[in-house]
C-alpha cells in the first residue's frame, strides 16, 4: 500500500512539471533521452528542427539543411571526400557517428586524431606524408576539408625548377622522397636510352631549359666526332647510345657491300677516304688487294673465285663447279700439285688412272674405273658397296675377307657364284644329306659355333628343356631328318610305366621337366580323383595301356576285396561310401 502510495505522489510531481498535456511539447519532453550539446540548446524545445515524425532516415537531410553543408551532401552524392567514402554509414544517418541528447558538454564530432584513417579522403598518406603531424598541412581554425591538395602548396620552396615545369610536381618528383625525381622522359619526342639515363638533367637542361632544347647528336657530341664533320651529323647511325665507341652501323643491311671476314675488323677510313657519301671505294677486290695478287692478273680480277675474305691466303675456289668435284684427300692438296700453268688454260685429264696408275694393284684387270671401288678419303679405303652393285651383301665374317679371297680373278672377268655350297663344300659335314640351303642354319659370324636353325619351323617345335639340349642329344646323326619326333624315342629309359600307358608321353609329361605332370585327370577323363585317389599312382589302377584298354570306372573294379557284402548291395558302392576312405559309410538312412 505504501508503495502504491509512493508511485502515484511521484506521478503527481512529472506531471505538475511538465507543460499541458494537451500540448506537443508535453508529449515531446516526456520522450527526449537527454540534453542537447550547447550548440543545438537553442532548438531544444523544437523537436522537429532535426526529427521527422515516424521518418527515422529523414533526420539525414534536415542535418545537412539546417547547417547548409552543401559540399558534405556533395560529396556523399558524388561519393568524393571523407564522407562520400563512408559507403552504407553515410546512407545510414549522421547520428550514426554524431550521436546527440549526450549532454550540455558533450563531444558529437569524435574525431581521434591518432587513429583517423586518411586514406578515406582524397588525399591518401604515403610516403613521407605518413610520419607528418597534422598541423602541417591543417592549419588551426580551419576545416580540415579546406587543407590544400597539390604539392606546390606545400613545396614551392622546394621548387628548384622556379616554375618552369609548371606545378604537376607529381609527374617526377615521388612522395617517397621529394628528391627521388622520377619524370618519364620517353614521354617526350626524346626517349633516353643507354648511358643517356646516367646523366643528370642540368647536363642537357642547363639553367632549368626544358623547351628548344636540340635534340641532335653534334649537340652534345661534337667534340667526340674524330670524322671532323666528314661523315655528316647523323650520329645516331653509327654511334649507339649504350656506348659513344659502340658502333652500330650496319654495312651488310645499309650498304650493297656486305662486310664478311677480316672486312669486319677493318677501319673505316681503311676503305673510306675522305667524305664517307661522296668518295665511296670500288667493290672490286683488286681494288684494295692488287699489291697481293701474286698471279699478276693472269686469273682475271674475280678474286672472290678463289679468295676468302676471312684471309687472303685461304682460297675458296668451289672445284665442285668445274667438272671434277674436290672430296676428301682432294680437298688437301695444293692446286700446283694438278694445275702446273694457269688453270684456265690447262686441259688435265680427270680419270683417276691419270694419277693413280702406279697404286693400280690390278695392273688394270679391274678396269679403269677406280671410283667404282676405291674412295677419295684415302686410296686403300675401298667404298665398293658389295650388295649394291653385286647383290651380295656381305655380313659377319665376309665383311673382313680380302677381295682375292673370293675373286682370284679380276672381279668383271669371272663372276663368282653366290650360293653358300660353292664356297662352303669342303665344311659340309652332313655331305650334302640336309641340301644346299646352309643358310638355313649357319650364319656368316661363325659356320661351326652358331648355328641359328629355328626347330619351331620344323614338325617338332622345341618347348621347355627341349629348347636347352643340344642338336647332337636327339640327332645321333648328321642327316637330321631321320630322326623320330616319338617321346619314347629319346624318353624310353625314363618311363617308368614300360610302355603300359602307350607311347604318347606328353599326355602327362611335360616339356619343362619330365617329373612335372600335366594330365588333368578330372578334365581328361569321366571318372574325377578324389580324396585317397589323389595319393595313388597310375599303376595302382591302369594294369594296361590306357589306349589299349577303356579302364571300368565301377568301384567294384578295384574293391571287390573289400566288399564284405559279397555282392548283396549290388555294384554301386559310392551309394554309401566315400572316396576319402572305403571302410567309412556315408549313406544316410532316412
């Protein structure tokens, strides 16, 4: 009751202190969270100078009304500026950061100097900006938005250039550092290139000149010019920017006389007299090299027939174009050795035998056409190709015979035979019982040693150790077509069965090795071995020759000992026993 009491008193007071309740204001002073800051105090009382009604987002625009902030509303617009970069916050409202209702001494505009991130204005710090106090650039009671922007503001006395260059400082120097100059200087109709970036501006750029600066080479260059003007002003066709001494002149590109050899290590006034366009030397080779000419003219004056430009005393003369072509041990030899006179007046005869006829071993027998055999890289080096021109190749050991080996007569006055059996007759030790195709089995590496037979050919094939045994183990012989393919022929000691299971070994046996097994039994045949069948041996049941006689697959056959019902049951003892063992019954009585 009490407290009843107390809440109803304490209702009384509010409303004796506020204003009429039929009245705004009443309502509005009921409902405002706090004091204004001292400079909004004067429209305290008037809510709607910063509110509208049930319009939360129209406060925006009456902020920027009231205060006539029309470069803030600029720049949010334009998205410029602090405010243009706050993105969503701005589009939220300025209460977002400037809250109000704080109190008389309050601070809405929250500006920590320390921690403003410049780099949401349109001057981002870098460089050397970043270390500055921001009292040098924002001077004391001005808006921080009115600070200038351009470098000159700041650096007019750093200004060396006194204005000339105008004032987009930025185009050289760097915030970095004032003084690291970085102007591109391929922008201008005088791109710099090699040493010509190492030199500093005043060097050009004298008393801060920048326009009717020449641009030629004789400009700066002048007194590097040991041509004394002869050569003209352009410079630059010669000379290379790299390196005033690097020259770059193109005589194979820029001229019809192409520099090859020692030309290339020549001088230039080598050749060039005088003014380099006007007295142009003669192309001709005499020109320069007639004092070396020991032929005295009597070749002609087409010394590049035979002269190389790399030395005068290395010849070049292309033999390959007259009608005997310089290979091998040719190519070595002084042209006096031929040519006694002037080799335009001399007719030498160009058969080898003209030369060669003291090395002619065949005292002419082969013919005169040494080429057909002997080569140019060295008389004894016979280039006779043996299966081109006689369709004989020669392998193995025929590549290393002598030719008298084979021709005891002059190759082209008796052809020899080219059957194996020709030459071969006397080393036939089957004496002629296998024919005459020895090619069939001996090689021309080795007659004896290699035999290289292909049995697979042949109606036995050899499989397994077969393939290891030699020819002599089966072939008794030399006449090797008399030999059995039976395996009981060279198998008769191994069989162990005597011949009880026929001949026909490798029905079981196999190849490999004769005790490795190979009958399938359960495939082979109807009846299939099982349990104590598998520890038998084929005797134990096949008595006779499996192809003379068709084995009885009735149990009885084998266990009519065993029958202890002497026949009562019948003869189908698997009814009730098994193959593991024949004294276990399996019947199941039902």
């Amino acid at each position: 009751m009490y407290f009843r009491t107390y809440l109803l008193a304490m209702a009384l007071l509010v409303v004796a202190w506020l204003p009429a309740p039929g009245s705004a204001a009443f309502w509005e002073k009921a409902v405002m969270p706090g004091e204004l800051t001292q400079a909004h105090a004067e429209i305290e009382a008037d809510c709607d100078s910063c509110h509208e009604k049930f319009r939360k987002k129209g406060q925006v625009r009456k902020c920027l009304a009231c205060h006539e902030h029309a470069d803030i509303a600029r720049d949010i617009e334009r998205k410029e500026g602090f405010h243009g970069r706050l993105g969503r916050l701005a589009s939220d409202g300025c209460d977002t950061c400037h809250g109000e209702h704080l109190g008389r001494d309050a601070d809405i505009v929250n500006l920590d100097r320390a921690a403003f991130d410049h780099s949401r204005t349109d001057f981002a710090l870098k460089g050397g900006h970043v270390g500055l106090s921001c009292n040098a650039c924002h001077e004391e009671g001005k808006k921080f938005r009115d600070a200038p922007g351009a470098c000159i503001d700041c650096h007019k006395s750093d200004d060396a250039h006194a204005g000339k260059l105008g004032t987009q400082c930025a185009d050289c120097h760097s915030e970095s550092g004032w003084r690291k100059a970085e102007f591109d200087h391929d922008k201008t109709d005088f791109s710099l290139r090699g040493k010509h970036k190492q030199v500093a501006c005043l060097r050009c750029h004298a008393g801060n000149h920048y326009k009717g600066v020449p641009k030629t080479c004789v400009a700066c260059h002048r007194q590097n010019d040991v041509h004394n003007g002869d050569y003209g002003e352009q410079c630059q066709e010669c000379h290379s920017s790299r390196k005033w001494d690097a020259i770059i002149f193109d005589h194979d590109k820029e001229t019809d006389y192409p520099l090859r050899g020692a030309h290339r290590k020549a001088a230039c006034d080598g050749c060039h007299q005088g003014n380099l366009k006007k007295n142009k030397p003669k192309k001709q080779c005499v020109a320069c090299h007639r004092k070396d000419d020991w032929h005295k003219g009597r070749n002609g004056d087409k010394c590049e027939s035979c002269h190389r430009e790399d030395r005068w005393s290395n010849t070049q003369f292309d033999h390959s174009k007259t009608r005997f072509r310089l290979t091998g041990k040719h190519r070595d030899i002084e042209c006096v050795a031929c040519h006694k006179g002037n080799p335009r007046d001399e007719r030498n005869r160009r058969a080898c035998e003209s030369c060669h006829l003291a090395d002619d071993v065949h005292k002419g027998g082969a013919g005169p056409q040494c080429a057909d055999c002997h080569s140019p890289q060295g008389w004894k080096q016979v280039r006779f190709d043996h299966q081109r021109d006689t369709g004989f190749a020669l392998k193995g050991r025929h590549s290393k015979l002598e030719c008298f080996a084979c021709h005891r007569q002059a190759p082209k006055a008796a052809p020899l035979a080219t059957s194996c059996y020709d030459c071969h007759r006397e080393d036939d030790v089957h004496k002629g019982a296998q024919g005459r195709q020895c090619a069939r089995c001996h090689n021309e590496n080795d007659w004896a040693g290699q035999v290289r037979f292909d049995h697979d050919l042949s109606a036995f094939p050899l499989i397994g150790q077969h393939a290891l045994a030699s020819c002599e183990a089966c072939h008794e012989s030399s006449n090797f077509k008399d030999a059995s393919t039976e395996c009981v022929a060279c198998h008769k000691e191994d069989d162990v069965h005597r011949q009880t299971l026929g001949r026909d070994c490798a029905l079981c046996h196999n190849p490999n090795a004769w005790s490795a097994w190979l009958f399938d039994h359960d495939k082979q045949t109807r009846f299939r071995i099982e349990g104590a069948h598998r520890e038998l041996v084929c005797a134990d049941c096949h008595t006779r020759a499996v192809d003379e006689v068709v084995q009885s697959r009735q149990c009885v056959a084998c266990h009519a000992q065993d029958d202890v019902h002497e026949g009562d049951f019948g003869r189908r003892c698997d009814r009730c026993h098994g193959q593991d063992t024949f004294r276990n019954p399996v019947f199941n009585h039902p």
